[in-house]
C-alpha cells in the first residue's frame, strides 16, 4: 500500500505554507478549465444525445466525463511537476476528484437504471458518504491504519479465512462491479431505444431487456467472486432454482417465455389499441412478464403476458385502423320512414370524425312494440380518441334533428284492462 498523503496536521501545514503551492493550484485550475472544454466539445458531437445523460449530465459539469477528464488531466500535471518540485496541494485534489468521479458515477447510473424511489435517493445519499469519509480517511492517514485494524478481526468459514477488511473491499468492488454493469445496459437500452419507432420500439426492447439482465447476471457472478464467494456453490443453487420453476413456478416461466414471444413476433406492439377481458385500452407498456394496458379513462389494466397468448385479442389497429359503429334509435308508426332516414344519414356527417368512404348507413332493423327502430351505422378512423364521446354528439344531432321536424320518439305504452266484480 502507497504512503498516505500526510502523516500529521503539521505536515499539513507546513506543505501549504509553501509558494509552491499557487503553481499547484493554477495547474489544477487549468486542468479543470481543458476538461470542461474537452467535455463541452464531445457533447456537442453527440446532437441526438438526451437531456440527461450519464456521461454529459444536464449541465456537463453534473455528468461523469467532467470529473473523469479533470482527474486525468491532473494526475498528468501532477507526473510532469512532481519531479520539479514538492507537491502539496495535488496529494488532496486527486482523492477529491477521484470521490467526486466516485459520486457522480453511482448518482447517474442509478439515476438512469431505476426511477426516482426512497431507495434509490438512500443509495446516492450512502455513495457520498462512503466516497467522502474514504477521502478524509486517506489524507489524514487513518486509513491505512484503519484498515490494518480490521484485517486483524477474521474467523473461519468453511476451509476459507474471512475478515472485516476482506469483506468490506469484496462489498465495495461488487458495488462498483454493478454499477459498471447497470452503466452498460443503460447505455445499451438508451442506445437502441433513441430511434426505435412502430414496430421496431417493441424488438428494442426485448434485446435491452435481454442485454441488461446477461449484464446483471454477469456482474452478480463478478461480485460474488470479490466477496469471496465460491461460484461452484452456486451449482447446486441452479438445481434447486431450477425445480422450483418447473414445478412451483410455472405461471411465471410461462409469462416469461410469452413476453419474449410478443416481442419478438411482434403480435402486439407498443401502441395498439386492444380489448382484452372485455377491458379496451392502448397498450403503453410491454415487459418481460406483464403488459400495461391503458383505457382512454384513465385506468391501467396489468395483463400477464400468458394471457396474450392464450386467450382472444381483438386488436383494433394492426390491421386497419378503421372501427364500425352504431346506435339505435325509436321512432311513431306514423312517421315517415325516408325522412327518418336522411335525418339519421345527416346527423351522423356532421361529425368530422365520421369517414365518407365507407359512408354511414341507415336499417330499419324491427318493427318494435313501441315503433319502427332505426339503426344508424358509421365508420371512425381514429379508435384511439374514444368512441363513446362521438356516438353521444350523433345521438345529441339525432335528437335535435327529430325534435326539429316533430318525428315522436315514443316511450312504452302499456294497456290495462281491470274486470269488474259484482258486490255479493
């Protein structure tokens, strides 16, 4: 292990008592000001890149470019002035920078990988401070000490020897091990999402989904070896995991292997509008065991993908995005039958939202107790924006148009005939 920064407060003081010390803190000024210039240049080489990504972050200076180019850069300037003269200041700025490059990669990934939950502002909160009292630590020379101490507390498990330093450095690199991991994957997703469109959006997904559970897996593995673990232990884990799925975990698997087949066969897509159990709504989401379909109203429906496959789907746009409707409407017997149906026809082409070709169209569908019931027919093109709100403007022009040239909407008449009884 390399010597630490200062052994104590004297040596600290006397280090930045010296003139060396403005030429240090100018080198790192530079430093600072080339890598916000190299990061400002790379970022607008990437026009298409998001608001907010992990390398360039909203304001470049939030991201993780920044800090990693002015790390680099100082540690260049510190080779080049170190033979020169003693170095004060740079013996603090490269732990700094190396915290802040720390922080800033740990914030930003799980910023990217995962929503903005409790947990997830707990983990960024446990990064800085992890990242800064390992700073503080290292220059004051307690970690090194630090450090020897807890190698000193080990016990046996097994055949192997474990102790508190051990763990705690195994726990650290399986930290950094998935949070390198959840980088790529994010990387990998934003990458393949950024352009996909229609049909294509749902096949992205399925390979981000894909690359990030391989790299998840892959990071576990790396992360259990830093700890210590013996990854052929995990044999015997498998064996079991795997009876479970094939006895207990049926439906699971099963929905599994079905949100893969939706998104590769490309049935459904992100979009469609679908009625599935009798619940009609657009389908926003797609995932590896559930679809979330949601309804012009508002509600959500979460539909295991299981049920995609073997149930009945009626898809209102893969085909062809133009929906049938209509409504029924009563009229007198004494009502004359061709008006009726031209009012009907003309209150139906008031609505924009009524296509011309194929027209609407009027049946005289029964003749009823009460009268003649007409059912007027239309063709909509745009299921998605709902079809109870158009059916209640052509039945509210249906109703004025009626009432306009006094054709009777008649209510059930009934007839009732009481028998007289003679008093005894």
């Amino acid at each position: 292990m390399s010597k630490p920064a200062f052994t104590d407060l004297q040596d600290w003081l006397a280090a930045l008592s010296q003139a060396s010390v403005l030429i240090e803190l100018g080198a790192l000024l530079v430093c600072g000001v080339l890598a916000w210039l190299l990061a400002r240049l790379v970022s607008k080489a990437f026009v298409e890149r998001e608001r907010n990504s992990i390398m360039f972050g909203r304001r470049i200076v939030d991201g993780v470019l920044f800090p990693a180019l002015w790390l680099c850069l100082a540690y260049a300037a510190r080779q080049l002035l170190v033979a020169g003269m003693p170095l004060a200041l740079f013996k603090l700025a490269i732990p700094v920078l190396i915290s802040l490059l720390v922080i800033r990669l740990g914030v930003k990934v799980l910023q990217a990988a995962f929503n903005d939950t409790p947990l997830i502002r707990l983990l960024e909160r446990s990064i800085s401070w992890i990242a800064w009292l390992a700073m503080v630590l290292w220059v004051s020379g307690l970690l090194p000490l630090l450090m020897e101490e807890l190698d000193q507390i080990s016990w046996k498990v097994g055949g192997a020897t474990l102790s508190v330093r051990k763990i705690i450095e195994g726990t650290l690199t399986a930290g950094l091990v998935l949070i390198i991991s959840l980088w790529i994957s994010s990387a990998i997703e934003a990458k393949l999402l950024r352009s996909a469109k229609g049909g294509e959006l749902s096949l992205r997904k399925a390979f981000s989904n894909a690359a990030r559970a391989l790299l998840m897996f892959v990071g576990l593995l790396l992360a259990l070896s830093a700890v210590g673990i013996d990854l052929t232990a995990l044999s015997v884990l498998g064996g079991a995991i795997g009876v479970g799925i094939g006895f207990g975990l049926q439906k699971l698997a099963a929905n599994y292997v079905s949100g893969f087949v939706i998104l590769t066969e490309r049935s459904m897509r992100i979009g469609d509008s679908v009625q599935v159990d009798n619940f009609n709504g657009v389908i926003t989401q797609i995932n590896a065991r559930y679809t979330v379909i949601r309804s012009l109203g508002g509600r959500e429906s979460i539909v295991p993908n299981e049920m995609l496959i073997t149930s009945r789907v009626e898809s209102l746009s893969l085909a062809d995005p133009k929906v049938w409707q209509s409504t029924s409407v009563s009229v007198a017997y004494d009502s004359d039958v061709d008006l009726v149906s031209r009012l009907l026809l003309q209150a139906a082409a008031a609505q924009e939202r009524v296509l011309v070709d194929p027209g609407p169209s009027v049946v005289l569908m029964a003749f009823g107790a009460d009268g003649l019931e007409f059912r007027l027919g239309y063709w909509i093109g745009d299921p998605e924006n709902g079809s109870d709100n158009l059916r209640s403007l052509i039945n509210l022009e249906i109703l004025r148009l009626l009432r306009a040239h006094h054709i009777e909407i008649p209510f059930p008449q009934r007839v009732i005939h009481q028998r007289a009884v003679s008093a005894a």
